[in-house]
C-alpha cells in the first residue's frame, strides 16, 4: 500500500463570541470556504450565505435559536492545548487573532479589558491554555505496521510532499507552487473555458466553473504546533476539533509523521521555539479570564459552559448602530466585511422560515465543505486549477471520472442510508483503490444526520427489490451472461479482470445502491449520470443478447442484480475465466528470470529476478536500492507486455516485503541526522549478466564506481555483494544501512574493511553501520526474513 493526509486547520482559530481589540481596518475578513467560493459570487443565495456564516462564525453559542441549521462550529478542545500549541504562538494568536492567521474565524475577545491590562490579561490566558496538558491517548501499532519510538519525530518530507499532494490535503489546502502533478484534465468543459474570454463564460454560465478556488488559510504551522502535537492532530482530528469540520483521512502513524514533517518544513522550520511549562502563579488568573471573557462558550476545557446573557438571535436588530453588524461601536469585531453583512442581515430576517430537505443538505455541505470534492446540482466540485493533484495510481488514463470524486447529484436516490452511513464513519473499505485520494471520515453525527438529508432532498425510493425486479429465481445464470457483453471492460468482480482493467470492483454493489436506481442506471446511464463513460446496453430499449430470458430487457436488469448479489457464491465472468487461463506468468526454471517493469514498491522504473529456487527481487534503478523482495512465484508479464497504461505489476508469490525507499550510502564520517530518499548524483548504468545468467547491477555516485550482485541459489534468502571501485585510492568513510524496521525481517551485514559500532539513525527506523569505501572494498549484505 502506498504511504498515504490531510488538511491543516488551526486548533485554536474559532470565533469566540465576546469581547474583542479593534483590529486593523485592513484586516482579512473571516474565511468561510463555502462563503468564499460560493456566496461571495452569488452562487448561493444571501439567506443560504448568512446562514452558513451565523453557522461557522458560531453566533449561536451566545445568541441563542431553536434553529438547529445555525448550530454552532464551536472551538477546538483545548483539553491538550499545552502539548499541542506553543507557548509563543498562543500569546501571539490571543493578542492579534488576525495577525497570527490572516481570515480566522476568531474575534480579538479583550476589548472588554483596559488597554493597561491587556498584556497582563494575554499572559494570564496564555498560561491557563498551556496548563492544559491532558495526555494523548496510545498510539499501538502491529505487526503488519509497527509503530516507532516516538514516530512524530521520524517523519520524511519528501513522502509527506507527495502525501499532502495525492490523499486529499490539495482540495482545500493551497498545493506547494513548485509540486509537479502529473494529471490532466480531459474534461471537455474545461477545454472550453480555456478557450473563452471572462465576458464569454459569464455568458455561457461557465463563470464558477471558470473561477479559481481559495484555499483554506493555514497559519505559521511551525511558530504553532509542536512536532507531536501535529502529528498526533493528523492522526484524529476529531479528538482536537469536535465540530468534525476537519475530517480524518485514515493516516498510519508514520504517514502523520510524515506529512507532519513536510508542513513543519514548508513553514520553515528555523524559527520553531520550544514548549515551555506556565508558571503556576499566573495559571488561575488565566482560568478566571477564560470564564469572565466567554471562552468556555466554544472551547472544552473540561469544564462545563455557561449560560449567556446575551439577547436570543431571533431579537437581534441587524439595523442597531450598536452591534456586530454596525459600522461602529461594535461589542464585538470579526473584521466583517460588506459582503458577509450584508447575508447575515439577510438570514437574520428570514429566521423563522423553515428550510426544505435540498436547503437543509445544501448547508451540511456547506458547513463540512463537501463541494471542494464533490459536485452537486451544478454546484462545487474539485476546481479547475485543482485537478491536476488527483491522479491515479500509476498514472493509469481513466478520464475524470476515473480520478475525481464522484458528483452527489441524485446520490440520495443512488445509494442504501446503511452504506452511505459506513462510507461517512470510515468503516468501509475503498471501492476506488486506483485513486490516490481517500474518502476521509467524518464526526458521527454527520455520518448519522447527511445520508436522511441526501436521500429527502432527492425523494429517494424506498422500493424493495422484489419491487422492482419481481422474482430472481434462477436468473443469475444469464446474469453472469450479461457480464460478458461490456461490464467486464471496465470492471473488476471480487478481485478478478480483464488484464489492464482498472475500475469499481461490482462486489458488493447490491448493497451498495438502491434497486430502483440500479433498474435506471443499467437502462439509460447517461440520463442518470451526466458524462458518464459508462455506455448503455440496451439502445433504443433493446437487449444485445437476445438468447438469454428471450430478450425480454427487464428480466436482463433483473438478471444482473441477482448475478452481483450472490457473487460470492458464483462463477466469475466467462471472459475473466478465459483471460485467466491463458497465463503468461515467468516460471524461472534453471535460470534466472529478468523483468523490466514497474512495481508499486520498485517503482517505473523496476527490474525484477526472479530465481529458480522460489527467491525474487525487485531492484529499484532510479535509487539503486533493493526494493521489494518475496517468496514462491514471481510475476505475470502480460500487462508489461501487452497492455498500455496497464497497472503495476503485483509479486504472486508470498512472504512479501517492501523495503526502505532510501539510498544506498551516505558519505561522510560524520553521523548523518536523517537519511536521504533522493538519489540525486546517482547514476544507474545498466546491468551485465555472468554464464549464469544473474545480474550485476552498475552505477557511480561521485567518484565511486559499484557494482551491486544479488543473488540466491540454495538457501531461501538473498546474498548482496557490492563491489566499489575508484578513480582515487583515497579511502573515504561513509555509511549503509544494516537493518530497517520492516516486519518479519532481519538484515545482517558483514563489511569487508574498517568499520565502526552500529549507530542508530533515526529516520524510518534505519540502523546503520559506518565503513571505509577503498577501491577493492566488498560490502556483504545477507538479507534474512
């Protein structure tokens, strides 16, 4: 599996409805994704905005209103604020909200104190907050994933870059200017818009569409967070932000370290101060300071909140000179500008109106900002500038439906309530295992409240299946007959497809959608699904196998639902069946057996050997490093040799591991703090093979020349020469890595030349030993698991 992140938000950045400074007339107004994309141009209308803003600006928690769509987002936890946040970054943030995050929700709340007291009344605060320093929970790994010793500080930047670029993170968050995405949009709409003027696509309503996305501000990460802290905020949000707004994406400890070590690199990581203890003296003034200001509205310290005097929503008067929404002598300042005024008076007049089932679904999605991914009713979608970032895996063409989240129009009329509901929690597996973004999971209480939202907004029916296809029995015979005529070439069925086939796996899809909708979908697609690849089987109403239930269409549909439904239980597809048996699986013999391909581990650029003795290898030519290393049966050559764009080939054998994607050596005598994964310098030169037909791999790095033999003949491992050679005799120290913490793998190494005691690197777990690189020089590697 690939090492796969998730949106940055600032954990103490929610709106505290209270007192406040006067901020700077420029200050940036709050930033409210859904607002921004889509009221600030009147894409949505003015009560729909106010009411998303009176939401996520949590107006709420002071005014009260039996309104449960203006509930409020509430703050973060700061249960464990003094592990998480720095102390610098929690003065600064208390003291100028704005300033320490340009566009946060979160008012200046120490207007109410004198001038004179001001900094007093931040030191006080600042020391309560980081007092609160409840204990993270365990983090338990397996022995499938094993967890490091103190994992957050193991992290790699290079695969958190390319985490925060592929599973979700780029949808919301701003992409790193200098990141190389490799996708492209085929739409033809957006062919279009590169072709038309702003007058034009306003014109032809392409203007949304057309319209450049802003990202979710994140503030200065590393003045902020504290390398655990983030790490752990990574790894389950809603541990930290109980609104759910941010969503988890299902990271492994190590990936969390990862991605947390790209973010604290990208934010420049020089300036990072460390944690420092409050004074106990100033911790209960803070505490007083907290309750008397009206913090305990929207921030769970453990302590319960209090009531508000402040008057209920529904007597606000939008109009008052004195007020949030006046020109002057506002009690408290959010730096609003016109625009966001102006919709709140305009939800606030609508107050007791009651919204219908598409308003109700419209604000949830709102709230949540599901348009970043996914489009609905014309509205969202991953932006044009974003696509790019969502690719698929091995770079696979599959159009943008075959990489972009799915449109939720008409979902509530697609999709079982008990399905959607496990999608939301996370407790379903992927059924698009060929993208690289992950559908996140969500707070329980969305997963419990969207599903109703979405199946009233769309008038789902609740039809049986005997409703709509009467009788199944004795049809999944011709079901399994239908499969053949076209869903093979885009699908897989339980694991199984046509070679090259990358697609929705239909396992599982009978409780996946509603028969009614799958009764629609299989007659018509297109008028179900707009620009959907999927072709119909039944032109003009016809069957194209008319041999099977006499050609009658509604007994094929129903034919295919009871196919699917006891797949499990039946036999695969016939077409699958012949593929399968023409193998062009390797089978070395009395020789070895050399492959160039790619390999999820090896990567596009892979040579595997595979040996006579059930012993293979895949070699890595980009990094000149072992990648991938397995027993029994090699690989199958038939989408390496036949198939364009096919997917990456996938060991058949057993006890498969994958190793450490790092360099080979890193000189000098100094012990190295990290240890590279970029093979910048070196340079791969092909490989001979001896009367045996084993390789011997060739590259330079500098001035060293290496040879690198790996080869296993009686034993059931691997042994690894790797000769040096150079230009100079002037020996120079370096180090290689001994042992990786991979599982059910041990690495020994015994090194012809001078060599130090073992030091541990920490840096994915590398253990590594220091030699003295000598022209003649052997380093022997036995490779055990």
């Amino acid at each position: 599996m690939m090492r796969t992140v998730r949106p940055i938000v600032a954990v103490l950045a929610v709106v505290l409805l209270s007192n406040s400074l006067e901020v700077a007339c420029d200050a940036a107004p709050p930033f409210v994704a859904g607002f921004e994309r889509f009221g600030r141009h009147e894409d949505i209308d003015a009560v729909a905005s106010g009411r998303l803003l009176l939401s996520e600006l949590s107006c709420v928690a002071c005014h009260s209103s039996s309104d449960k769509m203006l509930e409020p987002k509430g703050g973060p936890s700061l249960q464990r604020a003094g592990r998480v946040l720095r102390r610098e970054w929690i003065t600064q943030f208390l003291a100028d909200p704005q300033q320490a995050k340009p566009g946060t929700t979160m008012p200046n709340v120490l207007d109410a104190v004198e001038a004179s007291e001001r900094n007093a009344v931040v030191d006080a605060l600042t020391a309560y907050v980081s007092s609160l320093q409840k204990p993270f929970w365990e983090v338990r790994g397996s022995g499938a994933l094993p967890v490091p010793h103190e994992f957050w500080n193991k992290g790699n930047v290079d695969t958190g870059l390319e985490l925060y670029h592929q599973v979700g993170c780029v949808a919301c968050h701003e992409p790193a200017a200098d990141y190389n995405a490799t996708a492209s949009s085929d739409s033809p709409v957006d062919k279009l818009i590169e072709q038309l003027d702003a007058d034009e696509l306003e014109e032809m309503g392409l203007g949304a569409a057309a319209r450049r996305v802003d990202s979710i501000p994140q503030s200065d990460l590393v003045r902020k967070y504290t390398p655990e802290g983030l790490a752990m905020f990574l790894l389950d949000p809603h541990e930290f932000r109980t609104s759910g707004r941010m969503p988890s994406f299902k990271l492994q400890p190590i990936e969390a370290a990862d991605l947390s070590a790209y973010l604290l690199a990208r934010n420049n990581p020089s300036r990072a101060t460390p944690v420092s203890s409050p004074e106990a003296s100033l911790v209960q003034t803070g505490r007083e300071w907290f309750v008397k200001l009206n913090c305990v509205q929207c921030h769970d310290t453990g302590a319960k909140a209090t009531s508000s005097s402040s008057k209920p929503l529904a007597e606000l008067d939008a109009s008052a000179k004195r007020g949030c929404l006046s020109e002057s002598n506002q009690p408290l300042d959010f730096s609003l500008d016109q625009a966001q005024k102006t919709a709140i008076t305009a939800a606030l007049s609508e107050l007791n109106s009651n919204a219908d089932s598409s308003a109700t679904l419209q604000h949830s999605m709102l709230q949540m900002n599901c348009f970043a991914c996914h489009e609905r009713d014309g509205l969202g979608g991953v932006g044009r500038h974003r696509k790019p970032y969502f690719e698929t895996v091995g770079s696979v063409d599959l159009g943008d439906e075959g990489r972009l989240p799915p449109p939720l129009t008409g979902a509530g009329r697609k999709l079982q309530p008990a399905w959607f509901k496990k999608v939301l929690r996370g407790e379903k597996a992927d059924i698009r295992p060929h993208m690289h973004i992950r559908m996140p999971v969500f707070h329980p209480s969305l997963a419990e409240t969207v599903p109703a939202q979405i199946a009233a907004a769309d008038k789902a029916s609740n039809a049986s299946e005997s409703d709509v296809f009467g009788s199944l029995d004795h049809l999944s015979s011709a079901g399994r007959a239908m499969m053949d005529v076209g869903c093979v070439q885009c699908h897989e069925f339980r694991g199984f497809a046509l070679p090259g086939v990358v697609g929705v796996d239909l396992k599982g899809i009978t409780n996946r959608v509603r028969p009614e909708w799958f009764h629609a979908f299989i007659l018509d697609p297109g008028s179900i699904k707009a620009r959907t690849r999927m072709p119909t089987f039944f032109p003009d109403g016809n069957s194209q196998l008319p041999t099977e239930t006499y050609g009658d269409v509604d007994h094929q549909v129903a034919a295919i639902w009871s196919y699917l439904k006891q797949l499990d239980k039946e036999p695969l597809p016939e077409k699958i069946l012949e593929a399968n048996s023409k193998s062009y699986e390797l089978k070395p013999t009395d020789r070895p057996i050399i492959l160039r391909t790619f390999m999820p581990g090896a990567g596009t650029h892979a040579i595997a050997v595979g040996f006579p003795n059930g012993v293979n290898f895949a070699f890595d030519t980009e990094k000149m490093r072992l990648a991938t290393i397995w027993r029994g049966r090699f690989l199958d050559a038939q989408g390496t040799w036949f198939v364009r764009s096919a997917p990456p080939a996938i060991p058949l054998g057993e006890d498969v591991v994958e190793l450490a994607a790092i360099v080979p050596f890193v000189l000098g005598n100094d012990e190295p703090a990290t240890w590279p994964t970029d093979a910048e310098g070196y340079k791969f030169k092909g490989y001979r093979l001896d009367e045996d037909g084993i390789p011997t791999f060739l590259y330079s790095f500098g001035e060293f020349e290496f040879e690198d033999r790996i080869v296993s003949k009686w034993r059931q491992d691997l042994s690894r020469t790797i000769k040096v050679t150079s230009k100079s005799f002037t020996p120079t120290r370096a180090w290689v890595p001994v042992q990786v913490s991979v599982p059910k793998r041990q690495l020994k190494v015994a090194v012809a030349g001078i060599r130090s005691e073992l030091v541990a690197i920490h840096v994915e777990g590398v253990l590594a030993q220091q030699v003295v690189l000598y022209p003649g020089a052997q380093l022997i590697f036995s490779y055990q698991w």
